[in-house]
C-alpha cells in the first residue's frame, strides 16, 4: 500500500547478479522520489543472493545519509 508519507518497493522473483544493478537503480530512485518512508516487500521474492543483498545494504545506508 503506498501513501504520500509512504511508498512500498515490491520486487518480484529473483535479485542476483543479472539484475542487481538495474534493481538497486529502481530502488535508490525510489529513495530520491522524496517520500518520506519507504517499506520494502520482500514477499513476492524466490531467490536473494549476495549481489541482491548489497542492493539492499546500499539502499539502507542512502537511507540513513538522507535523514
């Protein structure tokens, strides 16, 4: 659900190497839309490997240098 003081990042299937860039790019300009929270929903992911992982840790980290 997505409200103008929250957005949610639902990705689907798989985050691993073949589309961690381009996911962490979809991720990070969600960061950058200026809603204030951002949730993400992992549920609808099968498979996350280390490259997918970082994806994460590096959104989170933005996060923090944003507050």
């Amino acid at each position: 659900m997505s409200t103008e003081s929250q957005r949610v990042f639902s990705p689907k299937g798989r985050i691993d190497g073949t589309n961690a860039a381009a996911t962490e790019k979809e991720l990070l300009a969600f960061l950058d839309s200026g809603t204030p929270r951002i949730v993400i929903d992992l549920s609808a992911v099968d498979y996350l490997s280390s490259a997918g992982l970082r994806v994460l840790l590096v959104a989170a980290k933005a996060s923090r240098a944003k507050a």
